[in-house]
C-alpha cells in the first residue's frame, strides 16, 4: 500500500479559522475584493462548512439541500438567497470606492479653451461699455 503523506500532513482548510464573525467577514470581503463571483460563492461554501450547513440553512430560513446546490461551484444564487445567507452569518455587505481611486480632472480641449477666452473678453468688453453709460 503506498502512503501519498508521508509526513502525516493534513489538507490545509480554511473553515477551521473562521471562527467569528470578524474572521468571517475578512475573509468574505478579500473573497469580494477579487473580482470574480466564483470566489465569493467558492467564499460563502467554506463559511457555510465552518458554521455548520444544517444550522445555517435553519438561520437563513432555506432548506439544508437548497443551501448546497446555491452554493455548489457554477451555481447563479439570487441576491436574495446570499443576502440572507450573510444576515444568518452576522455579516453585511458593505460598498466602497477603491483608496486610489480619484476624480479625474476634465481636459479642457484647444477649442474649449479658445471660447472661454473669447466669451471673458466679450464679457469684459460689455461691461466695460455698461460702466461708461452708467
């Protein structure tokens, strides 16, 4: 018989370390941060295996088979299903704008810039000539 662990290693799994709500949302919120919604539903499986499937689908108020297949790898969860999924976990969703994200500052282009000259000179002459009557 052969023995593919020789060292008696077991598999790595992240479910052990999440283990309170904190933890669960870190690792929700990196999984969200990737960009790609295999991650987060890969991301809401793993939570769902550390808190316990059964008890989550209770919480959720979905049925434990339906908890599975709208998290199985390709599944389309609704919103609605992942909402309260996060609600049941004690976690919420939260929106932000990337930190280096910043207002781009419009360019003005040579013709913009050319009829603003024009029409603060047209301005300026107006007024001029409104000031002399007056």
């Amino acid at each position: 018989m052969r023995n593919d662990n020789p060292l008696g290693l077991k598999p790595f799994d992240e479910a052990e370390y999440l283990t309170d709500e904190k933890a669960i949302a870190e690792y929700l919120n990196a999984a969200a941060e990737m960009g790609d919604p295999a991650v987060l539903l890969d991301a809401f499986a793993v939570v769902g295996r550390a808190r316990g499937m059964a008890e989550l689908a209770r919480k959720a108020g979905l049925g434990r088979e339906s908890l599975y297949k709208a998290l199985a790898p390709g599944a389309h969860p609704r919103y609605d299903t992942i909402f309260r999924v996060a609600q049941a976990l004690g976690v919420n969703f939260h929106f932000a704008a990337p930190e280096d994200v910043r207002t781009p500052r419009k360019k003005v282009s040579a013709p913009a810039k050319t009829l603003r000259r024009t029409a603060a000179k047209k301005l300026r002459r107006s007024h001029g000539a409104m000031s002399s009557t007056l």
